[in-house]
C-alpha cells in the first residue's frame, strides 16, 4: 500500500538509490510514477507492505517501508533493488552508484569517486562544512536527521588538515 513519504512513519526502514547523474523532470515524473505503482503492490509473503517512494534533489530515491506493519522479507527487498536496476535499464541511469555525493557552493549535487576524495579536499572542491550525503541511513529518521551531513563529521575528516596554534 502506498502512502506519501511526508506520512510514513519516523522509524520506517528506508534504502537510498544514488543516480549516477542528475534526473530530467521527465525522468523524474516516470520514475516517480512507476515506483508508485510498484509500492501500491508490494507485499512480503503475501502482506501488502504500508512503503513510500520519492526522488529528492533529482538525484536520490528513497524507498521507505514502514515495519510496524508489515516486515519486508529478503525476497520484497530484493523486488525493490529490481525496480531500480529494471528502471535504470531503460532510462540509461545507474541507481547504484557508490561515488560520493556532496553539494557544491552553488547547492548543486557533484558526485567524485571514492578514490578521488583525498584531491577533493586537498584541491578544496570539498571544504569541511560542505554537505555530503550519508547514503547508509537506515530510518526515516536517521535520513532525516544525519542525511545531509557535513564533511567533517564523516569518513573525509581524516582528509582535512589540522590548523596549527
């Protein structure tokens, strides 16, 4: 059964897909429309499963399931992982890409390779206050409180030089 994103619950499961680049409003309006559709139907061993599913930024889906209902099984999740690789298949988009994705000064999504994340902040396209996007959240409420984070409070902390006194 599907139910607005703003309405699932705050302790709701949730798994974050990255495009690899950014999403057309066409794009967007399909996809958005077939997850829709996917959501009003998927069921874990034949229990409709209450689930959410909506585009932020034009580069990341959300699809949210709200457990106290119903528990997704291995075999949903997988289905879920399915729409998005069927998805990507005809659209031409990866929606498992593991880069890092990060907002530039202008509030635009730019995503670097893992590799390449020590140039960025040596090259300062990543700054300690930029946001970045932990991808790895697992709840509704961690998405919406930790997100969207800065760059010094991940991983990339170590990239950053200490200011001598």
């Amino acid at each position: 059964m599907y139910v607005s994103f703003d309405e699932i619950a705050f302790e709701a499961r949730v798994w974050v897909y990255q495009a690899n680049r950014d999403l057309t409003a066409a794009e967007v309006s399909t996809i958005t429309q077939t997850l829709k559709a996917a959501v009003e139907g998927w069921a874990a061993h034949g229990e409709p499963l209450l689930a959410s599913a909506k585009i932020f930024l034009n580069r990341f889906v959300v699809v949210a399931v709200d457990e106290a209902q119903a528990s997704p099984s291995g075999c949903s999740i997988d289905k879920s992982t399915h729409w998005l690789r069927e998805i990507g298949a005809q659209m031409g988009i990866d929606f498992f890409d593991r880069s890092v994705a990060y907002l530039d000064q202008s509030g635009h999504v730019q995503t670097i390779a893992i590799s390449q994340a020590k140039a960025a902040v040596l090259e300062e396209r990543i700054l300690p206050e930029t946001t970045v996007f932990d991808n790895l959240v697992a709840t509704k409420a961690q998405w919406m409180s930790r997100w969207k984070v800065r760059a010094e409070d991940t991983w990339l902390k170590r990239f950053f030089v200490k200011q001598r006194v």
